[in-house]
C-alpha cells in the first residue's frame, strides 16, 4: 500500500473536482443519480421533453451491451434485421390485448399520403408490425424456427418526468421475435433468452437479479406469460431489466401466420418475444456508483484502465515515453494514457473517478526510479504498487477482483434486502422499510390491485422460479389459499 494523497493536494494547485458530485448517494439518491448521470458525461436531457442524449461515454456502454449479446445471439441462430419506426393502426388494432394494453402511450402520426387516412404508430413495440411480414414470410415447416432480433428506439408516450436512461418517452432497445412449430420449443426458448439476460446482467454489469414469471396483471399485453428479471436497487426500489414472453398462438392467429406441417396440414406456430434497454445502464450506475460518480463494472468499461502521467517539466519527457510504453505493453485491455496539457494529475484523478474508469495507473519519477507503478482501484480506492515486468497479470487480476467484488456486494445487498413475510401486517411494514417482499399470494388481479393500495405503490414483482415450499400458506391480501410466493415491491 502506499498513499499517494499528496499528489492530489499539492499546495498552489487549483483546487479539483469543480464539477464533482455535490450530493451523497445515500443522502438524496434521485439527485444524487441525476448529478452522477449529466456530470460524468453519460447523458443528457434533450430539449423536447422526455427524451435523452446518450453522450458517446454513456453509449460506450451500450455498445459493449450490444456486442456481448450480439455474439450470445449468434450462439443461438438468431438474425438480426430492421423494421419500420411506424406501424398502421389497423395492424396495432388487430391484436385486441395488445392495442388496449399499449393505446395509452402511443404516440401517432397523420399519414398524409394521398388516398390513406390511415394513423401511423410511433412503435411501442413491434410485434405487429414484423408479424405481418413473418405472414408472408413463413409457409411451410422448413421456414421455422424463425428467430429474428432487431436494435432500435422506441417511443412510449407516458411519461413527463424524465429519468435519463430510467424512464424516458425515447428510448433504444433489442427485440427478439421467434416463431416455432410447437410450444415445447416456444417455452424453452423463453426461458433461454432469459437465462441470456440474467447472464449478461450478471456476467457483464455485476447486477444480480431475481427471476421468474410476471403476474396476470403484470404480463405483456397479448401474451400468454411473461418472465422476467429483477434487479434490486439501493433505495429499495426493484427495476425489471429484461423480460420474456410465450405469446401463444394469438399473435398468429391475429395476423394469419400459418405453415404446412409435416403431416401436410396447415398450423399456427407459437411465438416468442424478450427484450433489453438502455434502462439497464440506469440499473447499473444505481447500483454502483457511490459519492464520487460513476463505478462501471470492468467487464462492461468500453476503458478498463486510464494512466496518469506525474511529471514536473524536468521530468516530463522521461515520463510520457515510460507512459507510452506501459499504455503499449497493456495488450489486450482498453487502456487511456490521459497526457493531456493543461491539466493537474489532481483534476485528472477525479475526472476519471467521476466516469468511473475501473482502474487509475500512477506513474511518476519515483515509481520509474524502482521500474513500477501505481494501480488505484476505482471501487475501493485501494492502491497498489506494481512492478512493470508483471503489469498485465496484476491489471487483469485487479480487473477480475473488481467485477467479481461489485457483483458479491450487490449480491449482499440483495439478499439481505428480502424479507419473507406470512401476513398482511408484516408485509406492509417490509414494504414500508423498502424492502423486497416474498409473500404468499392466491393470484387474483383484486390482490394485487389491494396491494397496491393499500402499500403506496407496491407492485408484484415476479413469481420466482425458486420456490420455497408453500406448505399451507394463505394468500396476504385475501387470505384464500395462496398458489404460490410472490415478490413485491416498490419499483422503477
Ligand atoms: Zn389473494
């Protein structure tokens, strides 16, 4: 260990972190996230209200979210293709769930073009509209599975208060839309894609999450089920990250997908959806930053390491070459060598603390006269000093103790946010201490809906595939015999 505070205080220097965090993330979180998001450069608001500019250190991250699961997509057949941003009424009004559970938040176009009066749909969502292409796509046995994913934005019309990258009219997404002969294969796939995104979440953002099957209530309109992933964030508030539908036959039915089987008879083939957004940047940047900005996992950082050249003018040359060839010699890392002038390796060390760079290297006179470094870890601040000959082992090491120690602490975070709760009294005052609720639950909408109520906005969360025996438990809100736990909570 060795303390390089000094460095940062030197007397005369123009005092750092102009820009920096004025707020304590335990103190006042939504301003604290606003503050983290807007001054670490990640995003910003747009002049028309409700939509976001991702900055380019904000869309890094979801670059490095798109080619993870680009290459997972791969693995599983599936292509990815573009459709249009609108979509007729006519199509939206077909599926009848789907337009009533939608209508409220869509925004719409007046086609102009001569002879139609025809509305267009900003899409919310474009099931509809690929699913009139799958029609005349798909015909026979041979032309299934049919698995096509497509990146675009998505316009949902609900929302005043913006939260960038949380809850915006605008915001950009994957949806993966499959189509299957039967429903064995439909189902498993489901579950697949959201196993992908627990493993991405997991694997990519260090963000546990909780998963399992959303209720009636909760469920996609239009779909049969719906499953989904939960993380849980420090203010005690869940924040669904990905989700994956079965929307059975309907869709097909809808919109006249049919295919010859086999057996030479005409079917209507089962379908798939799931999606991921830009809130799981959002997710990320509440879970890990602290009081001084922005943590990004090191998996995810589009740069992993930033060096920070020390030098007075006498000593300048010597360093930036020595810089240059450590930032050379970091094979195989993302690695900034920040040697720009005009700025105190100070104000340096804190910018690159606001944007979170998972790790800072040191290097001044004195660590070129004993040939090592410094290595500053942005979770925890611990420094270390590191010899040049064995730099790559020590970085990817620290690298992998990062990733693996935000994981571990929000995954401690999570578990002990969960409480177990058998009656209505107790699972009102969880609630009320913002935690993540395991109640039994009978299933009825009217449960919920009470819930709800008569907690200030809780929400069913997920019914998670993890079961803990029912025995003979009755539902918290009605007191019939509950079908099975449920989570809620407050949420995002
Ligand atoms: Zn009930």
């Amino acid at each position: 260990m060795k303390t390089n505070d000094k460095r940062r205080e030197k007397p005369g220097e123009k005092k750092p972190n102009p820009l920096g965090i004025t707020v304590k993330k335990a103190d006042d979180m939504p301003e604290w996230y606003g503050q983290v998001v807007t001054k670490a450069e990640l995003a910003d608001y747009a002049p028309v209200k409700g939509c976001m500019i991702i900055r380019p250190h904000g869309y890094a991250l979801w670059q490095s979210i798109m080619d993870y699961f680009n290459r997972r997509l791969d693995e599983h057949h599936v292509k990815n293709a573009y459709f249009p941003l609108f979509i007729p009424e006519s199509f939206f009004e077909k599926e009848a769930e789907h337009a009533k559970g939608f209508s409220p938040e869509v925004a719409w176009v007046q086609n102009k073009d001569e002879g139609s009066q025809e509305r267009l749909a900003i899409r919310p969502t474009s099931e509809t509209i690929m699913y009139d292409a799958y029609a005349r796509w798909i015909r026979s046995w041979r032309d299934l599975p049919l698995r096509i994913n497509q990146w675009c934005n998505i316009v949902r019309w609900e929302v005043s208060d913006v939260k960038l990258f949380l809850r915006s009219r605008e915001f950009l997404w994957q949806e993966g839309h499959c189509v299957y002969e039967t429903e064995e294969e439909c189902d498993r796939e489901v579950r697949i894609f959201l196993d992908e995104y627990t493993g991405l979440c997991e694997h990519l953002l260090a963000l546990p999450v909780i998963a399992g099957r959303k209720t009636e209530k909760e469920k996609f309109a239009g779909a049969k089920y719906t499953t989904t992933i939960e993380a849980f964030m420090p203010d005690g508030k869940a924040l669904q990250c990905g989700t994956s539908h079965n929307l059975g036959q309907g869709f097909a039915k809808t919109f006249g997908i049919s295919y010859v089987g086999k057996d030479e008879k005409e079917h209507h083939p089962w379908q798939n959806s799931w999606g991921i957004s830009t809130r799981l940047i959002g997710a990320t940047i509440l879970m890990h930053g602290d009081d001084k900005g922005m943590v990004m996992p090191p998996a995810v950082a589009h740069t992993q390491g930033v060096i920070v050249p020390i030098y007075r003018d006498k000593d300048k040359e010597e360093v930036l070459a020595q810089a240059k060839k450590l930032s050379a010699s970091l094979k195989g890392f993302s690695i900034v060598l920040d040697d720009r002038e005009g700025f105190s390796p100070g104000w340096k060390f804190n910018e690159w603390e606001l944007k979170g760079i998972p790790v800072r290297i040191e290097l001044g006179p004195r660590d070129i006269e004993k040939r090592s470094c410094v290595l500053v870890r942005r979770d925890t601040g611990e420094k270390k000093d590191v010899s040049w000959k064995t730099l790559n082992e020590s970085f990817s090491t620290l690298l992998d103790a990062i990733q693996r120690s935000l994981f571990e602490k929000a995954k401690k975070h999570l578990e002990e946010s969960i409480r177990k709760v058998t009656s209505y009294t107790q699972l009102k005052k969880a609630i009320g201490e913002r935690r993540l609720v395991l109640a039994p639950f009978c299933g009825a909408i009217s449960c919920e809906e009470k819930i709800k109520e008569d907690t200030g906005g809780a929400t069913a969360r997920c019914i998670p595939f993890d079961q803990p025996a029912l025995g003979d438990h009755q539902c918290v809100a009605c007191g019939k015999k509950a079908k099975h736990w449920a989570y809620f909570s407050k949420n995002y």
